[in-house]
C-alpha cells in the first residue's frame, strides 16, 4: 500500500531480529513478494539504512555509502526512515525507485515517518501480546503440572477454575466442578477438629482456616494444607485457593506415634519381665 501512495517500485519493512535483519519486500512491477533472513554482518542497503538513525530521500547520483549502497541494487532513488520504539531502532521502512510525479521530499519523509511509527506501534503491541501470551502459556503449564491443587471461586461461590491435582485429590473432574455454585459442598470441607468449613462464603467475610479435610471420592477424607489469596479484574473479586494434600504426612506421623507408643510398650514389657526374673532367681550362696 505505501508503495502504491508514493508511486514507487518497491517497498522493503526491515526488521532487526537476533543475529541479523528480516527482510519484507514487495515488487508491484513483478508482484514479487519476498521474505528473508540476512546476516548481521551482511553489506546491504538493508542494513546501511536500518544503521541510518534519520529519515533520508537518497539519489543513486549521490555521493557518500548510502548512495554507494542504493546503486549497488541497482535502483535509482530511495526514501528510507527508522521505525523506532523507544529511541530503540526496531527496523526501517524503504521506498525504491519513485515513478510517478515526485512531492516534496520533505513533506513525503513526514508522511512516511507517520507510517513508520505506526508500524512501530503495531510491532510493540505484537510483541507484548506474544509475551502476554507466552507468559499465560507457562502460568498454564505451571498450574496443570504442579501437585499442589488450585481452584478460584467468585463471589458467587461458583468454581471458575479446577487444576488437574484437585482432581487426583478429589476425584471430581472439571466437568463435575467447573460453573457450579454447589460443587463445594460436595466435598463436605471440614477443620481438623471437624467443623463445616463454608469456602462458598468467603466473599461475606468468613474465616477459612489454614487446614480443611474434604472428602474424596477415592474414599476416605484428604487432609489439605491450604492458602488463600485474592485477585480482582473487570469480572468482580475472585479467592484463589491453593491446597497441598498433606494426608501422607499426616498418615505418616500418626504411624511414628504408633510406633513410639509400641516401643515404649515393649521397653515396659521387657523391663517387668526382667524384674520377675530377678524377683524368682535365689540368692547366689556364699
């Protein structure tokens, strides 16, 4: 399109990129259109423009390197202006060979700095999208691969997210849980002491405690040690639970207290048996 409005042969969008430039190029006399990667080291127009920090209307009967550049492609005449972000050069915009009736380059520089910036623009939103993105993407492989369980619940008490380790705690899969104001309930949360525990309520202030027992339909009640925090976007408030399955520990230590208490059983064994012996044994003569 620019190439079009400036009545040119060619335009050419370089991209810095790592190790190099990424070249665009578009030829409307042959409709040619090529995208390719060049060296950082590579002596091209390219990269005499994009290392040009200034916009600049070159003429191939010029003299200095960019006019020595521009004839070495072969083309007659070049406007050429960076695309920055920043005061960081991300590239530059090239128009080669003018055929039509030339403007003033002054005014045709404006213009094109105006689209260059533009682009700019549209690169800079292209790249935090992508980081957006990216960063979603690990957030997501986070959440699906960790052991610990995580869910958020809005004000409503409805479940609005369910991570694949509640479903191994719990054995409610996503389709069970997920937009469901009762879903909680069916996990029948308890403290340890064995007081219902209302998570669907924590909008109107109630106190969750830091350990709840739910059931599972594995069988059996789960122990969870969990934490709460709260996040808030344009959909209302949210609790974000995440609750790690501390059943083995605790299974774990209720065994060790067993088996304290049958040691210090048999120490106690060991220790009448021991008496009696002595007690039914006679004196050694003298």
């Amino acid at each position: 399109a620019a190439a079009e409005v400036f009545e040119t042969r060619a335009a050419v969008m370089v991209l810095k990129v790592e190790g190099g430039r990424e070249v665009h190029r578009v030829d409307l006399g042959t409709g040619a259109v090529d995208v390719y990667t060049e060296p950082e080291d590579a002596a091209t127009l390219e990269a005499a423009m994009t290392a040009h920090l200034g916009a600049v209307r070159i003429d191939a009967h010029d003299a200095g390197p960019l006019a020595v550049a521009l004839r070495e492609t072969g083309r007659n005449d070049c406007l050429a202006v960076p695309m920055l972000e920043g005061g960081r050069v991300l590239g530059a915009l090239l128009l080669l060979d003018q055929v039509g009736i030339e403007g003033a380059p002054a005014g045709q520089l404006s213009v094109l700095e105006a689209l260059a910036r533009e682009v700019a623009a549209a690169l800079a939103k292209g790249r935090l999208l992508d980081s957006v993105l990216e960063e979603r993407r690990k957030l997501s492989t986070v959440v699906s691969a960790t052991s610990d369980g995580i869910a958020s619940i809005d004000e409503d008490g409805v479940v609005r997210s369910w991570n694949p380790a509640l479903v191994g705690i719990t054995g409610l899969s996503e389709r069970e849980v997920l937009d469901r104001a009762d879903a909680l309930g069916r996990l029948d949360p308890r403290t340890p002491e064995g007081e219902p525990v209302d998570l669907a309520g924590w909008a109107e202030g109630v106190a969750l405690p830091g350990e709840i027992a739910v059931r599972s339909r594995q069988g059996g009640r789960r122990r969870l040690a969990c934490s709460y925090s709260h996040a808030e976007d344009e959909h209302g408030r949210t609790l974000v639970v995440v609750a790690r399955d501390v059943t083995p520990v605790q299974e774990f230590e209720a065994l060790r207290a067993e088996l304290g208490r049958l040691v210090a059983q048999e120490a106690a064994r060991r220790l009448v048996v021991e008496q009696l012996q002595a007690a039914v044994v006679p004196d050694t003569p003298s």
